[in-house]
C-alpha cells in the first residue's frame, strides 16, 4: 500500500512540476511578447508622444488576433482586446446595424492592414472610422463598415465581396489597396482551400497558448530568414535581395492580376446596382511626399515597386465598369508632418487625411444616390 501511495505521490509531483514549468515557459512568453517582442512604433514621430504601455498594448493586440485560412484569410469574429474589437462579422469596430432600410446608406471599405488599421492605438483611430465620422457631421442615415483584414490582396477581396459583403447590401464599395498585390508578387491565382470545420489548428489555442507562437515567431522564422539569406547565386546575390529586382514579366503578370480581380468586382457591382470605387494607395515608396527624418530613415528605394505600381496606375485607367477609380500617390504632396508608420501603414493623423480625401471624392456619389 505504501509503495502505491509512493507512486501516485510521485505522479501527482510530476504533474505539478510539468504545470509550474508550463506556466514558467508561458508567462516568459507573454512578458517576452509584450515587453521585447518587435514593435516598431515607438520611433513615428507622432506615436512616439503617446503612452508606453499604450504603443506596446497595441502592437501586443494586433500580434494576438486570430484569423482562419480557410477558404481564404478571414478574422475570426468576436475577438476583444484593449485596443482592437473585432465584431459579430468579423470586422474591426462597432457591430454592424442589422436593421437597414431603404433611407440608410452602407459603405463597406474592403483593402488589407491599411484599411484595417494597424499600428493605431484604437478603432477610432482607422481611415474608415474617421469617414465615418465625416458622414455622420451631417448624414444620420450613412454607416461606414471597415472590412480590412490584415494581408489581403486583390483576390481575397473579390473573394469576400462575392462571397460575403455582397450580401450586406451595400450602397458603395471602396477598394483601397495595390500595396499588397505589388509586394506579394502574385502571378498566378491563389487556391481557395477546402474549409475542414473540425480540424483543430493553432488558431484554436494561440489565445490561451502564446509560447509555440512566440517560438515560432521569434525563434524559428529568424533562423529560416537566416538560411534563406545564406544561399548565394552563382553571381554572389543574396537571393532575398533578389525578390526586389525588376523583372518586366513578372511585374506586368502581377498587375494584370490586380486588374481582373477589380475589374470583375466592379462589373459585379454594376450588375447589382452597388457604387464602386477604387483608390490605388499611398505608399513611402511611391508619391512625391515631403519625407520627415523618421519617413526618410524607412524609406528603401524599389526600382520593382515604382514600375509595378506605375502598372497598376495605368491599368486602373481601363476599369471602365467602376463608378471612380482614384489614384492616391500624391495624396500627401504638401504635407510636411509625419504620417507613414513604416513602408505604408499610417499613423492617426495619416488616417485623418485619408479620410477627408475620400469624403470630398465620393460625396457627391453618395449625395446623388440619397436624393434619388
């Protein structure tokens, strides 16, 4: 009897132990996550005024949210962090009015990470709130929906106006994007996996469990970039440098793309009677800003980048079944304050911006349709 109380003694002990360890690895995690983790908003200049715990908690909420892969990249809904809320629909801010009527104005906002708002310390702080905003200074009847996710491209939007937007009966439809198709150097589609609902995956766990994505994020990723960029080509060329390399071929395949993904979406919004507008985004790396020392610092010329995006510009112009297709490259020529987080990503006052700029453009859309 004494030799069995041992071992259940000696059981219970490992146990524990392999919980108290646990929770060491764990909490080293999550300290390491938010303290250590890279956050890279400490350095804008406009950021930079703001709360230290406040710049951490948001890049922190931003790493922590969730998303599923299947059929393609889409936020899972109800998700709440201090300084992100992802609703019932699995949009960023408020929940969307279920009640509409013919007198109620809808604009969903479709792009990736810049539509959706990262590196900004609240939801108030995205373009879409902020359009928003505008609209209700004189409209009571106009909601403006934010439907960014994080690493969209052309695809995954049409993907999600066919597939879900659509159904949320929109007035107009704003596509605010280009970064992404450009860096993501697509060229052909992407395969639309088969959604299996009872597969578990990390998604599942990484609220609960941060240590195997800090592990992978910060220990694994590093040594795979590491190797990557070991490996030389016969001309001694890094081959990850090699990705930013104008390649005519690929560059006018990668906006060719660009434009039958949004082409097909404004014909699609033509036949259902939806306002659509295209606007090719601002980017560090294309337009004519006047760059702050930080903006100047990020800043990496990209002979790729301007010839693909110079593509997409002059494919833009053939988009004949949209309602306004609108280039906004210049959109920060005479502002001499900061307004870029990084490569593209805006801090507040850039959103602010932005926000005004599309008012004044797509006002007068919105004011013939309500008088009709």
């Amino acid at each position: 009897m004494s030799v069995q109380v041992s071992y259940k003694k000696q059981t219970l002990f490992g146990i524990i132990l392999l919980l108290c360890i646990f929770s060491i690895f764990e909490s080293g995690s999550r300290f390491y996550e938010f303290f250590m983790g890279y956050c890279g908003l400490e350095n804008d200049e406009i950021l930079s005024e703001y709360d230290y715990f406040l710049i951490r908690t948001t890049c922190y909420d931003f790493q922590n949210i969730a998303y599923d892969t299947q059929p393609v990249l889409t936020i899972i809904p109800n998700q709440h962090f201090t300084t992100v809320n992802i609703n019932n629909d699995g949009f960023r801010g408020a929940e969307i009015n279920e009640s509409k009527t013919n007198n109620d104005y809808r604009i969903i906002v479709i792009g990736g990470s810049t539509v959706f708002g990262a590196g900004v310390g609240t939801d108030n702080n995205t373009f879409p709130y902020e359009l928003n905003n505008k609209f209700k200074e004189k409209f009571n009847n106009v909601e403006v929906i934010n439907a960014g996710i994080s690493s969209l491209t052309s695809f995954e939007e049409l993907y999600h106006f066919k597939e879900k937007l659509i159904q949320l009966e929109p007035n107009l439809v704003i596509i605010y994007d280009g970064w992404n198709d450009v860096v993501y150097k697509r060229t052909n589609e992407p395969e639309i996996l088969n959604t299996d609902e009872n597969k578990l995956q990390l998604k599942d766990f990484q609220k609960y469990l941060r240590t195997p994505v800090v592990l992978y994020r910060y220990v694994l990723l590093p040594i795979l970039d590491l190797q990557s960029s070991s490996n030389l080509d016969p001309n001694n060329t890094p081959i990850v440098n090699k990705l930013d390399l104008y390649d005519p071929q690929i560059s006018n395949s990668v906006a060719s793309l660009w434009y039958k993904h949004i082409n097909e979406f404004c014909q699609i919004s033509k036949e259902n009677q939806i306002q659509s507008v295209i606007i090719l985004q601002p980017t560090l790396n294309h337009g004519t800003k006047p760059l702050t020392n930080y903006e100047r610092s990020n800043y990496v010329k990209n002979i790729y980048f301007e010839k693909t995006f110079e593509l997409l510009i002059q494919k833009s112009k053939d988009l004949n079944d949209c309602s306004m297709v609108s280039d906004f490259s210049n959109v920060f020529i005479d502002v001499t304050e900061g307004v870029y987080l990084d490569q593209g990503h805006l801090n507040p006052f850039g959103n602010k911006i932005i926000a005004e700029k599309i008012y004044e453009k797509i006002l007068p859309i919105v004011l013939d349709d309500i008088s009709k």
